[in-house]
C-alpha cells in the first residue's frame, strides 16, 4: 500500500513537472535615456581621422573656397569690363559727333578763308598788274603833243611794246619838219632814246619812222 501510494505521488509530481512550463531567462535590455535626459555618452560609427586626412579635408576645404572667391572676383572683372566698354563706346560715339561738328565747322570756315584769300590775291594782281601796266592813251596823247608843238605832222601809226618801246610812222610837209620833230624828242625828258629809222621824200608830203624807247614813271599807271 504504501508502495502505491509513493507511486501514485511520483506520477503526481511529473505530470506536475510536466505541466509546469519552463520560463526563459530573462535578458537586461539597455535603458532608453528619457527625452531631456542629458547623453552623457554616444558612439562613433565613422573612423576617426588621421592628422593627415584632416590636413588634405582642410585643404580641399581652402580650394573650394578660394575656387568660389575666385569664381567671382571673375564675374565681377567681366562685369566691370564691359560696363567699361559700354561707356567707353558711348563716349566715343558722343565725341566722334562732336569731332565731327567741330570738323565740318572748320572746313567751312577754310573753304570761306581760302575764298576770301583768292579774292584779295586778285585784287593784289589786278592792282599789281594796273600798276605796273602802261597807258597806251597817254603814249600816244605824249606824242601828238610833242608833234602838234612841231606842226604840220600828221601821224599814220604808232606801234608801241611792253618794255615801251615805240615805233611813230608819220608824215610832214618837209623835211625841216622832220629834223624839228627828230630834236624835239631827243630833248624831252620822258623818251631815253630816239632813232629816226627812215625818210622819204614824196611829192606833196615827206614820210618819216622814228624808233624809240619811253621813260616809264609818266605813262604806268599809279
């Protein structure tokens, strides 16, 4: 009986042992910090770097910035370079107008000196060549009188040159007439030479040329 009754708790306990399930261990889990908790520790995922990584970064860094600043210290030149040649053309084209103004005005004002210098360098030549130019009225005026203080001479031509040179073809009642005539022009002194070139004798009449050469200062004109 008591066998029995041991056995019958034996299978009590195992069915028990059975029955009882067997719980796991239970494993810490890492305390989530609250929010506003101070972290007073974190970790690292990224190799940390070597002094000579962190001097080519720095490096790289410097480049970039001064590539940057120098990108646009560039576009600030070009800028100001065709502002400056934009302004620069403007005032270019603006003092061309005027030089072009200026220009025109003065080669009006040398066409309007050359024209006066043209009339005043004909006037000096027409008073020059007046001046200087000798009167034939006045010749021939000399010599008729010079004939008619003679009298009975009657004259046919008188030739006369630019260096006032004459030629008096004439004719007179005689010959006496003839001589009187030939002194009366050796003794003025408006005739530097006198030549009696020919006479001839003729029925009624003697026909007489004289050659000479004039004095200037009473036939040009002043």
């Amino acid at each position: 009986m008591n066998n029995e009754s041991t056995q019958k708790q034996n299978d009590v306990k195992k069915e028990e042992i059975v029955k009882t399930p067997v719980l796991p261990t239970p494993t810490p889990q890492p305390k989530t910090p609250s929010v506003g908790a101070e972290i007073t520790e974190g970790f690292n995922l990224l190799p940390s770097m070597s002094d000579e990584e962190k001097v080519v970064q720095k490096t790289k860094s410097t480049v970039s910035i001064g590539s940057v600043l120098s990108l646009i210290i560039l576009v600030v030149i070009i800028l100001v370079v065709v502002g400056f040649n934009i302004v620069t053309k403007q005032v270019l084209n603006s003092r061309k107008e005027v030089l072009y103004s200026i220009e025109n005005s003065v080669n009006q004002q040398i066409d309007k000196i050359v024209s006066n210098e043209e009339i005043v360098d004909r006037a000096v030549l027409y008073s020059n060549v007046k001046k200087g130019a000798f009167s034939h009225k006045a010749i021939i005026e000399f010599l008729n009188e010079i004939s008619n203080k003679v009298g009975n001479i009657e004259m046919k031509s008188v030739t006369i040159s630019e260096d006032l040179k004459f030629s008096f073809v004439g004719y007179a009642t005689d010959l006496e007439k003839v001589s009187k005539l030939w002194y009366m022009f050796g003794i003025d002194e408006n005739i530097q030479s006198i030549n009696l070139q020919s006479v001839g004798k003729r029925e009624n009449n003697v026909t007489f040329t004289f050659e000479g050469e004039l004095k200037g200062e009473k036939f040009f004109n002043k």
